[in-house]
C-alpha cells in the first residue's frame, strides 16, 4: 500500500520537480503525491482524505500560510500526521515556530531534492514507529485479562541476555527486576544508539495490572524511537511526554531516568523525568546520587520542560539505577528499606562486579522485608564505565 503525501507549495514548478524525483517510487506505488497551491486547499483536502501521512508545506503561501495550517493541523482527528516545512535559509524564527507548533523536520530553499528524499523517509519511519508503538497500545487495551499477560508483557520485552554487548570492552552493563504479585510496570532498557554511545533507560509506571503494563511497553517504544533518532536526552523526554499526555489516561504516568554514556570518554548525559537519581560509585569509594536534573513525570501534563546534564565517568566508575520498590520495600514493622540502607549496601559491594552488586542489593531488600509481600516491582540496572582498551 503506498504512503500518501500532500506537497502544499503555490509554486507550480515544484510538483513537477517533486513528481520527477520520486518517480520510482511512485511506479512502484511506494508513494503517492496530491498537491495543494495553499493552506486552505491543503487543509480541505485533509479534511476529506484522512489517509494522508506526511504534509510537507511551504511557510510563505497566499490565504493561508504553513504556519496557520500548521496550527489548524493540530485540532484534526489525524493525529499520526507528519509534517515537514519548507523555508528560506537562514529563517530560523519561522523554522523554530514550525517546530513548536509540531512540525517533525525542516527543509530549506533553495530545495536539495536528495536532501528531501532523506528526510522524507526519515519523517516515515518515525511514523512506522509509533504507529508500532501506538498498535501495541490497542492491542493491549483490548486484552485487560489476568495479571499474568501483564507479567509475560512486561517481561517479554526487556533485554535478559548477558553480557549484552560481549565485543564491547569500554564499559559493561547489567539489569535485573522481580515482579510483584500484581504489575506495577517498571521497565528498563539499553541500546546503542551508533557506535559509541550507550542508551540506558529505567522507569516506573503509576498503577498496576495490565494498564501499568500497557503504559509500559508504549512508553519503552516511544523513548527507543526518540533516543535512536540521535535527540538529546532532554528532547526525547520531551517527545515521549508530549505522546503520553495525547494518547494514555489521564490518572496514569510513568517516572524515566535516560542517560546515555559516551564509551570514547566517559560523558554521561542524562535527564530525569521524575524518578530515583541513580548512584554514582566513584572511584574514590564515594557513593552519592547524580545531580537532580530533568524534570516532572511524564504524561502528567503537555508543557513541560526538560534539562539535561552532563557528568565524567572516570575508568571503574559505575551508575547504580534502581525504582522506587527497593527503598519502599516493607518489613513486618512497617518500616521501609529506604536510601540509607541502600548506600550503605552499595558502598560495601562497589568494587565488586556489577552482577553481584545487583544480587547483594536484592539479597539484602528480602532478607529486610521478612518475607512480607512485595507490593511492587524491584529492578535495578547497572552501568560500569571501563574506559578505552
């Protein structure tokens, strides 16, 4: 089935252009083009064909211009559109209000075809991403059967196989979660985003059952989509958050910490969306929680911005993440394992490899809880920086 793109420009030689370039694709029936001379006809034509994917509009066009379509774009019932604009070079201001308004990307004039090509098919497989992502959802939803489906769910899509990158010398990774009885849907990941740069995620969904884990998988996607992208990661929590707020419910969100660490020196950029900062274990013995930075839950509320940070890692130096079933773990007394007692686990197992360290940490939150019911997930993961080889 072809992809269909509506070209919105009142330059006539364009769709000419535009039919030339793509024309193999177009024989092929990959793509299928319809055009419009301004906003208002590109808006109808939305309107009647909500089979369109991508938009790719000029900024400056008689009766009304890509910014106002843009706006007006946002109040259609499409939701998966993708819209790419075309500017002047150097219009950075109407290219950053294209942006904010929900654009996905930018061309500028004079139009590199090749350019464009790249970017449409960029903008393409973005959307091949969340509709992946937001087909899970669905077919989630519609399950809401025992609380085992949301266990298998939850497992079935975190990475178990260790080690997980067994070429790579520069650092060492591990990650492990017990599920409590009922789901409450914590989730963690890791992938490399290129060669030398390590994403590293872990969250905790609010609620539990099949929704949390629902939320969950959606959310994994999601920021997996935006991290493989190259975003910083103050901007993919802000693309995920953004998604959550427009398609999950209301009385649910999801706690992230997203990091990514640079194998060639150690940088480790990151930002919090409302979850545990995670441990550093520094090579001087001290053990202390990064900086706090990033921002709220994500899917709580649309505007929110994100701040990210960045500290070196030295050789030997690890982060320790965790979610908030550790330290809330429950004794008879009712008293919680809380932070301290977590410190003080990893300062005497820091130097240790970070399997044990994540098997001491379980070990010792069990023998605390005095086989008192885990009311929620515990999930720890692990990073090790060792530098180059």
């Amino acid at each position: 089935m072809s992809v269909k793109i509506l070209v919105v420009d009142d330059e006539p030689d364009l769709e000419q252009l535009v039919l030339q370039k793509f024309r193999k694709k177009i024989r092929a029936k990959e793509y299928e083009f319809v055009f419009a001379q301004n906003g208002v006809q590109a808006l109808d034509t939305l309107k009647q064909d909500g089979s369109i994917e991508v938009v790719l509009t000029d900024i400056n066009m008689p009766e009304m211009d890509g910014l106002t379509l843009l706006r007006e774009m946002n109040s259609l019932d499409n939701k998966l559109l993708r819209s790419v604009i075309v500017s002047a070079y150097g219009d950075m201001e109407n290219i950053r209000t294209a942006m904010n308004l929900g654009a996905y990307d930018f061309v500028t004039k004079p139009i590199d075809l090749a350019d464009l090509e790249i970017t449409v098919e960029k903008s393409l497989k973005n959307l091949a991403l969340l509709k992946e992502a937001l087909k899970g959802r669905e077919q989630l939803v519609s399950i809401r059967r025992e609380l085992d489906i949301a266990t298998s769910i939850q497992i079935g899509i975190l990475p178990k196989t260790f080690p997980a990158f067994p070429d790579r010398r520069e650092f060492d990774i591990y990650a492990h979660m017990i599920t409590a009885k009922e789901v409450g849907g914590d989730l963690y990941d890791f992938f490399l985003i290129d060669k030398y740069r390590l994403g590293l995620i872990i969250g905790d969904v609010s609620g539990k059952g099949v929704a949390a884990a629902m939320l969950m998988a959606v959310s994994k996607t999601l920021l997996q989509a935006s991290a493989l992208k190259g975003n910083p990661t103050d901007t993919s929590l802000s693309e995920v958050n953004k998604v959550l707020v427009e398609n999950s419910p209301s009385n649910m969100f999801v706690t992230v910490f997203y990091g990514i660490l640079d194998s060639r020196s150690g940088a480790f950029e990151y930002c919090n969306g409302g979850h545990n900062p995670p441990y550093l274990l520094s090579k001087d013995g001290k053990v202390s929680q990064v900086e706090n930075i990033g921002g709220l839950v994500l899917g709580a509320m649309k505007e929110i911005e994100y701040e990210s940070n960045v500290t070196m890692l030295q050789p030997g130096e690890t982060i320790f993440f965790y979610t908030d079933g550790v330290t809330e773990a429950e004794n008879k007394k009712e008293d919680q394992y809380e932070e301290e007692r977590l410190e003080a686990c990893l300062s005497k197992n820091q130097k240790s490899a970070l399997k044990e360290i994540i098997d001491n940490v379980f070990s010792e939150v069990q023998s605390f809880s005095e086989g008192m019911h885990q009311a929620d997930d515990i999930t720890c993961l692990a990073v090790r920086y060792l530098g180059k080889n």
